[in-house]
C-alpha cells in the first residue's frame, strides 16, 4: 500500500437543525466545537437522514401512470424492426 496518499480524517459535526451528527471526516470548516474535550469542525448541511422527504415519510407521491405514458407516446414505433 502506498503511504501517504489516503486523506486525513478530522473530527466533525453535521448540523441540520436540531439534529447533530458526530463522526470523522475529510471536509472542515472556520467554525469549530468542543465537544467532550474534542475540537470538531462544524459542518451545517440544508438535508440529512432527518430531514429527507424520504426518510421522513413527507415524500411526494409522483403520478408515474403519468410519466408510463409519456414514455410510450415518445417512444412509439421506435421498437424492434423484423
């Protein structure tokens, strides 16, 4: 394995709203927490494992009847030739 070439990991905190994630990362930041005698880089992000429609059930229900037929007419007679 070659030494030197894997990047260097830094103790930080994902902020989205109220929710706080502790972990290790590449990415830092000019702002910084102690947390439990540690110095973490605060990180804020717009969307986390809290607050994704998808994790949070408030994921819009798209009309894929809809999108089906769409692709059907656009893609009509461009099929299989014999």
């Amino acid at each position: 394995m070659k030494a030197d070439i894997h990047p260097t990991y830094h103790p930080c905190v994902f902020v989205d709203g109220d929710h706080e994630i502790v972990t290790r990362s590449t990415r830092t930041s000019e702002e910084k927490r102690d947390i439990d005698g540690v110095e973490h880089h605060v990180i804020r992000v717009d969307i986390s494992g809290y607050s994704h429609p998808f994790w949070t059930g408030r994921q819009k229900v798209m009309d894929a009847a809809g999108r089906i037929e769409r692709f059907k007419n656009k893609y009509k007679g461009q099929g299989k030739k014999k």
